[in-house]
C-alpha cells in the first residue's frame, strides 16, 4: 500500500471545504467511514486513494435517531448500532437482519450502513433491506443536499450515483405504516461468513382485514445492482399473500431478475432460489405485520 | 503392555505446554521472525495454467526502487531425478525443483516464474510487475477426461507411464498405473445376488491451513546456510531443500516455527530455496510470506478423483467380489496418493476376489500433497457409499452389512500384510449402541454410516531426555507440534519416569539439535516419536538403577525403578533409602556426570486406524442447501495418552471432512485459472455450519507400542465424506455419488429423482 493523505473534518461545512479542495487538486479522494471494504481493497491493490477523507467525526453522519416520523441513520454509524437501535430492532426486524448477516461481529462493530450501500456489491446485504423499506439517501453536493431512493442510488456493479464531490450524509426512511411488516432472507452455501447468491427483502402493509395494501419486493445478487422487482409487489397487492399469490409473485420476481453465471452459482440457480426466497421472504414479512416480530 | 495396565498420567488431560504461548499471541509462527538487514521476497507466478517459457527480461526489475536480488530457473542447479524418502507426499526430486521454480515451461496458473528480493513487500510485488516473461501458450488439460483423450497436449513431454505390462514407448499424461488383485473375479460376481456399480466423484479441495507458507533463509559466505519456517518436518525441509540447492545437508541447518495447522500441506517446500537463493545473491537474509491467494493457487491441494467401482453383494450382504479403477488427478508433475488410496480402498472388508487400478494423471493445476490420510477419502468416499447402497437395497441395517464383510485380527489386509489387534470391529458395535444411532430421526432427516481406516505409519524418530540438577525433565525431539503432541510427549516421558507431567518440558529443536526425525504426518509422532521418548526415558531409568547400584556397592539386578526412585530389592546389604531422580540429578556431579537418555530408532509395528462416523442430514428440497444436523466419530485410538487431542482431531479431521463433502472445491475457468482462491469463495465450513462433533475413542491397545498407542491424526478425515453423502442422498431421496454436494448440484439431483 502506498502512503495518503488522512483528514477527518469535524464538521459539515469543513468536509464540504475538504471536498471543494479535492476536486481543485484533481486527487483521488476517497471517503472512509468504516473502511472495512476500502481497507481491504486497498490492501488487495484495487484502490489506491492518494486522499481520504474520514467522515466519522461528523454529527450529521453519527447520527442515529428517530424524529417526527423518520428514522435517520447517519452514514457512518456502526451497523453494530444500527441493529441494536430500538426502534430498528422493533419496526424493522428484517434490516436488523440483514445487518446481522454482515461479516462478523468484528466488522460489524466497524462496518457502516453507508459504506455498504456506497460500495454497491451486487450482493450487498444491506441494500434489498433499505430499498424494500424505502430508505431514502441524503447527499451532500457543493451547493446543498439532495436525496435519492435508495434503489436510484445504486447504478451498477460497485458504482453508486454520488458526482464528484458528493458524499454520502445519511439513510432516512419513514416509520412503518400500521400493521406492516419487513423481512429480508439471503441464501448462502454456508450459515455465515458468506456472500449472497441471491438476496430478497421485503416490507408488507395489510389492512384491518388482512389484505396486501402495499408491498415493495428488492433483490439482490441478481443483476448488476440490488433493484426494487415492481411487478412483484404488485402481484401481491389486493391478495392475502395466498399461495397464488406468492407463487405470481416469485414468478414476477424470476422474471426480472438478470442474474450471471458465476463461481457462487448459474443464472438458472440464482433466478430458481430468487423464486423460493421471495415466497419465504413475504410469508415472513406477513407474519410481522400483525405484531410479530421474529 | 496390556489392557489391564494402570496409568498414572497417561489419559489425564492436562493443560499443554504450548496452549499459553498460543492463546496469548506470544507463539512465534513462520512470518513473525525477522533478522536485522533482512529483505523481502515476492514470486512472480504464471498466468497461464500451460506455456512454455521463451525469454525472462529482468533489466527493467533489477533498476526498480529497493530491489537487491531477482532470482529464475537459472540460478538453480539442475536436479537429477530421485524418489523422495519418507515424505507424506511422495515424487521425485527433480519434479520438485520444477515446482519450486518453473523451468522451460509452467505447468499450472500460480507456477513460480521467478523471485524477488527488495527492502519492503511492496518494493519487491512492484519489481516483479517488471519483469518480463514471454510465453507461448499452450492448451490447458484441465480435467482427467481430457488427460487421457487421445492426442492430449502433454504436459511434460518426456512422460512415459510407468507400471505398464510392456513398458511405455510414447509420452502422455498418465504418469503410472498401479494394479492388485486377488481370487477370481468373474466367480465372485457371479455368485452376486446384488451389483453396484457407479462413479464417484471428489473435487480438487485444500488443506486450508489458517497460517499461510512464511521462511526466512540466510546465505552466509562459507556456503552455510539457515532457514527459519513453517514446517511438519525440519529435517525434510532441510533434504528437500538441500537436493534442490546442489548443497550438502549439513550445510544447512533448519529451524521449524510454531505451525498453523498443515494437515501434510507442510511436508514440502515452496519459498524455501528461493528465500536462500535470493539470499545467496543479496548477501542479506530474505523473508518470503505467501498470501492466501497464494496458497491457493500455488499449493498442494487434494487430488480430485474419479472411482469407477462395482461390488458384487450376496443376499446376507457378505461382498462377493469388488472391482474399482481409481483415477486421481497429480496436478502438473507426477505423485498422487492414489498409490495409498488403492491400498485403502477396500482395507477395511475381507473380500476374496477382487481388482484394483490406479491411474496417476497429470493435468495442469497445483501439484498435489499430501492432505490427513492422503488419497484415503476419496477411496473410501466410494466404497461406503455403495455399501449404503447395497443395504438399502437389500434391507440391511447398514452397521450390520459392514459387520458382516469387517476384517479382524489374522485377516490379511488387501495390501499386504496381516492385521494384529484392529479396533474396526469394535467401532462398529458401539456405533451400533450409540445413542446417536438409537434415538428417531427428525422428519425429513437422513442418517448416513460410514468406516474410515488409515494405515498409520512409523519411520524414524529420535529423541533426548535430560534430567535437569532439580529433578526437572526437558525432552528434546524434533517433531514440529500441530496437533499437542508436546503434550503427549510430557506424559509419556512422566508416566515412564514416574515424575509429575509439570516437571517435564519439551523442547521441539532444530535440525542440528535434535537427533533426526522423519516428517511430523502420517499418524507416526505420538506412536514412533513417543516410543522414542519412552526409550530414551528407560535409558534414564537404567542409568540410575546402575549408579545406585553403584552407590550401594551390590549388583544392577539389586535394585528396581519404581514410583520415580531406584530402590534397593529385599537383600541389600546397606541401609539405603529410595534414590529419586531428584536425588541422582543432584549428585551427578559426583556419580558419572549429566543423566542423558538418548533413543533414536525406526519404529515398526504402527497399528492401523479403524473409525465410524454417523450423520445427520437434512436437505431443503427448495435449495438444494443442506443442514448437518448431528454428527458422532468413533475411533480406535489404541490407547489415547491425552484424551482432549484425541477428541481433538476426532473433531477436526470430521469438520474438515463435512467440508469437503459439502462446498469446499476449486472452481477453475477454462482457461485453468482458479476462480475461487479466497475463504470467501472457498467456503470451508464455519463453526455455525456445524453441529457439535460427538467423540468416542475406542481403545484396542496396539502391541507395537509400550503404551498401546497407535496414530489418529489422519483416520478421522477418511469417513465423513460418505458419511455426509450417505445421510444427504436419504433426505434428498436419491443417491448423490459426485462431491461436493452443494446447493446446486444437490437441487439437480433433486430434479432427476
């Protein structure tokens, strides 16, 4: 690893002046939160930053709370601490495993939310389970901010939607509705320690009679980035989740997805278990919308 | 020896001499040491699974920042063929320079091209960027089948296969053929009420160590050399090392680091005679680290196979005849355990007609090593799953079907010699009272049987027990500890000289310390390095018997070693009391100088390693994933001297096994380039994909050893794999016959049942 240069502004308006510099000196920049993706790419060869920009000492991307009815997750707040916010534990069972399934404890002590998203792997745990639940990112850009759902923020294999000079603030998302409920399932050969060969999340709302008033399906590991499967939410809307309903809705999902063939599995495989997961997934997510959550 | 013999240490488990160092980070492993003015090594590795070599421009290296030495093919001398001795891994020493660096040609992706040295890691990675090979590529031969076509490209073209009738005129892949066999065939397959017959597949799969290959050489003037590494054997480092160098062995002197895990990968060199070369030529000490990537691509792995076998079966399920071909992949230069495997294969049954061959294939990846009873698992992978075959189908308890062909004391072994006291019958009859193996299965859960059996071996080993002036014992052997042997070396030397386990320590030397040792493998260190210590500890003991008797003026045969102290027999005529050993070591001064027991033989009489293995499996039909649910090892450990690390490698020898069963293998594209050289992707299991591993050691005391021990290191590896494939192919409802059964080759066979 060649050596770099380290700051960690303190603030929103120095990091914006870091940010105005950098651009200014044609480096590459490279902001860290947790770093445990760019470390290990930096260690690997694959990145060689001349610049990074620590965000962690930032209110704004520490912060970690729930006001009016948003929840805001700063963009380099510990995926340790995220899962074991309350109101996330509560209301968002299936983020909180989905942070779960990151690395290992160590990591996730370490690991961010941001960084996970902002890294855009195709498998990334975090992201079906955000855009599912409607997580939207908030951007720092020269001016001000501007926010993207969470689904427009990934763009590709390891690319995100940030412009030069754009960083990352936080994920903010909406407290569930009434009787809603998310899940998010991946399926590894192993129990942990493991990288999705397809990844499914999912947030269900019911009305007072138990039918499907609104459902948002996301798949990872199947195409290029983790993506919100429309059709197949939309097959479960008006449905009580019946048995039909799921099957149109795996079918739906199958149908979008544009998985490769690869080490981790081929595409036929990948878009099969794609199937199975989206039926266990909203059967799950169904369960938790009358109150239960595990 | 008998079965009645009281033990006062022996079977205790004590904390072991190595555990505090290990679990507070204090070890020193192969790349923790360093010498001032040290430099760094890097290999430049082909990317090309199959080329030949046409030019190596270094120019452009040599100028980089911090370079100091470049190392090829050149700067080696060139080794005349010769069979390695008492290796794990077996082949011949001129294979093994061209494996240390590429000569003319590379065989596999990851094949070392040449070697930098520089100040820093980085210095030396860049330098080798620079370097500038040209290659002519060359058709990879990827798998057995292409091997063996017809026409095949020929990886090395002066191969001619040995262990032919008429003896090969052209070249080919096929480096040897091996055939046994034994009564009539064609009548043991007619009498047969029941024929299986299928092929059976195991992957390419990798010992996966957790310490990757790590040495330190240094070349002084006068052509002496040192190297500090990560080794099972010191004294093979040093031979192997030696041969490829053109140096005499006693110019070089080998220092083993603690090991993280090796599991035979470390028999062999790799960086070894580069560090020294590029040492030679920098005039300073060269460190050289692999990396996991590395290891991967670089390293021995398992050998894949391929077993085509048929058994005939009567309807009492006795084998009436068993016929197999065994085809295991070599990697690029010849020396496969497919010798050991077709000795293996059918160990554990007495059956009267039968045929074996064994095909030795070259093809273009790693040169395989040995790995825990090398070529053994695959073999039995087979045989065990066409015998729960043939007990489901004739409606046999599958314990009993095993019971009915089991070989006892007398029976000759298929390879040769006649069994002594085995343990294979006695595992079977308590795996048959488990409780595992009694209580209901889960619904949708299949429980699979299967035997594991390793020869075990002795060889060389010597060892020193030295009694301190306090009484204190300090043992010095030279076997690098990977599985507690320390341990078991305390308590036998303890047992024998009748002294507390905490008063001895051992001393795991180097090369020029301590008396030679063969590899630190095949089952042999507990069984022949232990028999050297006891030895050497009745030396001890006869020594004192003959200064006491000495000191109390009668003859030797007045006096007798018991409780830790020489006493005089009923008759003497002093007023003598007890002389301990404390005693003696206190008054060496005075009475012949430093008590020092020596030993060093060639241990024979290795008993053999009989084991069962029960599992539990459950598949999700949906996934093809599989869950193990409940697993139990059974071996016969013929006397175990420190139950825990019996327990132990029962355990590891069992995850590792449930690993190769279930995800672990090489995925190559196919251009012959390892797609998966990582842990991520190379997904050996982790804890949470285990359940806990349940243990029982059967004890049949093997006579060739003072204290009953026979080898267990290696067994436990040997029956998972059809163990684990038998309890999936009765959940999944078909028969699975190619490992490893991962998610998608399970759901396909979902799909054809």
């Amino acid at each position: 690893m060649e050596g770099f240069a380290y700051e960690a502004p303190t603030s929103v308006a120095a990091l914006r002046s870091c940010l105005s510099t950098a651009q200014g000196a044609g480096e590459m920049t490279q902001i860290l939160a947790g770093g445990t993706d760019l470390l290990v790419q930096m260690k690997q060869g694959n990145r060689a930053p001349r610049r990074i920009i620590d965000i962690k000492r930032i209110a704004e991307t520490g912060a970690l709370e729930l006001s009016g009815a948003e929840l805001t997750v700063g963009a380099s707040v510990p995926a340790a601490k995220v899962k074991g916010f309350p109101l996330v534990a509560e209301a968002f069972p299936g983020l909180a495993h989905a942070i779960d399934l990151i690395g290992s404890s160590q990591i996730q002590g370490r690991a961010s939310l941001g960084g996970n998203l902002c890294n855009a792997s195709p498998a990334g745990d975090t992201i079906p389970a955000l855009i599912a639940n409607g997580f939207e990112a908030h951007i720092l850009t020269a001016e001000g901010e501007r926010r993207l759902p969470v689904e427009a923020f990934v763009v590709g294999v390891g690319k995100n939607a940030l412009q030069p000079g754009e960083v990352l603030l936080a994920l903010k998302a909406p407290a569930p509705a009434p009787r809603s409920g998310d899940a998010y399932q991946r399926f590894t050969p192993r129990t942990e320690m493991d990288i999705a060969v397809v990844g499914v999340g999912a947030r269900i709302t019911v009305d007072e009679a138990g039918v499907i008033t609104a459902a948002r399906i996301a798949l990872g590991a199947v195409a290029p980035q983790a993506f919100l499967a429309e059709a197949a939410g939309a097959a479960l809307v008006g449905t009580r989740g019946e048995p039909e309903a799921l099957e149109a809705a795996a079918a739906a999902a199958m149908e979008a997805a544009r998985p490769i063939s690869d080490k981790r599995g081929s595409a036929d495989f990948r878009r099969r278990i794609c199937g199975v997961l989206v039926k266990r997934v909203v059967a799950e997510a169904l369960g938790r919308c009358q109150g239960e959550t595990n | 020896m008998s079965e009645a013999m009281d033990f006062r240490v022996i079977g205790t488990r004590p904390v072991r001499p190595d555990g505090v160092d290990k679990v507070t980070g204090r070890a020193s492993f192969g790349a923790d040491f360093s010498l001032p003015g040290m430099l760094e090594g890097a290999v430049l590795r082909s990317p090309h699974a199959h080329a030949r070599i046409k030019r190596i421009d270094v120019t452009a290296a040599l100028g980089a920042p911090g370079v100091k030495a470049i190392v090829t093919a050149e700067d080696f001398p060139s080794v005349a063929a010769g069979a390695i001795e008492g290796g794990e891994g077996g082949g011949d020493f001129a294979d093994l320079a061209g494996n240390v660096i590429a000569r003319g040609k590379v065989r596999y992706h990851g094949h070392a091209v040449a070697a930098v040295a520089a100040q820093t890691r980085a210095q030396a990675l860049a330098a080798a960027a620079l370097i500038e090979v040209e290659y002519e590529s060359l058709p990879p031969v990827l798998s057995l089948d292409a091997a063996l076509a017809d026409n095949a490209p020929l990886i090395d073209e002066a191969l001619k296969t040995k262990g032919l009738a008429e003896p090969a005129t052209t070249a080919s892949n096929l480096a040897s053929v091996i055939e046994m066999g034994g009564g009539d065939l064609a009548a043991g397959f007619a009498e047969a009420d029941l024929v299986v017959e299928r092929r059976y597949q195991t992957p390419t799969v990798h010992q996966g160590y957790i310490e990757p290959h790590a040495c330190v050489g240094r070349w002084v003037q006068d052509d002496q050399a040192m190297l500090w590494c990560s080794t099972q054997g010191a004294f093979d480092v040093r031979s192997m090392t030696a041969k490829v160098l053109g140096q005499p062995v006693g110019a070089l002197k080998v220092i083993p680091s603690e090991i993280g895990g090796g599991f035979g990968g470390k028999t062999t060199i790799y960086l070894e005679p580069l560090s020294l070369i590029l040492s030679k030529k920098s005039g300073r000490p060269v460190r050289m680290v692999m990396s996991r990537e590395e290891v991967f691509r670089a390293t021995g792995p398992a050998s894949a196979a391929r077993l085509d076998l048929r058994m005939g079966f009567a309807k009492d399920g006795r084998i009436t005849a068993a016929e197999v071909t065994m085809a295991y992949e070599a990697g690029a230069f010849p020396g496969s355990p497919v010798g050991p495997g077709t000795m293996c294969v059918f160990a554990p049954y007495r059956i009267a007609n039968f045929r074996i061959k064994g095909l030795d294939v070259l093809v273009n990846k790693p040169k395989a090593a040995a790995y825990r009873a090398p070529g053994a698992p695959q073999a039995l992978f087979a045989t065990e799953s066409a015998l729960d075959e043939a007990a489901e189908k004739l409606g046999l308890d599958p314990i009993e079907l095993r019971l009915r062909n089991a070989v006892e004391e007398g029976d000759a072994a298929i390879y040769g010699p006649k069994f002594g006291p085995i343990g294979m019958r006695a595992c079977l009859e308590a795996a048959a009272k488990h409780p595992h193996y009694l209580r209901p299965k889960e619904a949708g859960v299949g429980r699979g049987v299967a035997v594991g059996f390793w020869f075990n071996v002795g060889l060389q080993s010597s060892a020193e027990v030295h009694i301190n002036e306090d009484g204190t014992v300090t043992v010095i052997e030279g076997n690098p500890d990977i599985g507690g042997s320390r341990a078991s070396m305390a308590l036998m030397a303890a047992e024998t000289l009748g002294v507390p386990y905490e008063s001895v320590r051992v001393v795991v030397a180097d090369t020029e310390t301590a008396g030679f040792s063969n590899v630190t493998g095949g089952s042999r260190v507990t069984f022949a390095t232990g028999m050297a210590v006891v030895e050497a500890s009745k030396d001890i003991i006869a020594q004192c018997c003959s200064r006491a008797a000495a000191l109390w003026s009668t003859d030797q045969e007045m006096v007798e070693w018991r409780d830790g102290a020489v006493h005089p027999r009923p008759g003497v005529n002093v007023d003598a009391q007890p002389l301990s050993l404390k005693d003696l070591a206190g008054q060496a001064g005075r009475m012949g100088g430093p008590l020092l027991g020596k030993a060093s033989l060639n241990a024979k009489g290795a008993g053999p390693g009989f084991s069962v293995n029960l599992c539990d499996a459950l598949v999700d039909k949906e996934t093809g994933r599989v869950e193990v649910k409940a697993f139990t090892a059974i071996q016969d450990a013929g006397k175990a001297i420190h139950p825990s690390y019996v327990e132990g490698q029962l355990q590891g020898g069992a995850a590792q096994g449930i690993g190769w069963a279930l995800n672990e293998e090489y995925v190559y594209s196919a251009d012959g380039v390892m797609e998966n050289a990582g842990f991520l992707d190379y997904r050996v299991p982790v804890a949470s994909d285990l359940p806990m591993i349940e243990t029982q050691i059967i004890e049949v005391p093997n006579p060739g050893h003072p204290y009953g021990v026979r080898g267990v290191g290696e067994t436990p590896i040997v029956a998972p794999l059809a163990a684990v494939a038998n309890a999936v192919s009765a959940s999944a409802g078909v028969r699975l016959t190619e490992l490893p059964l991962s998610p998608p080759r399970v759901l396909a066979g979902l799909d054809q049942a």
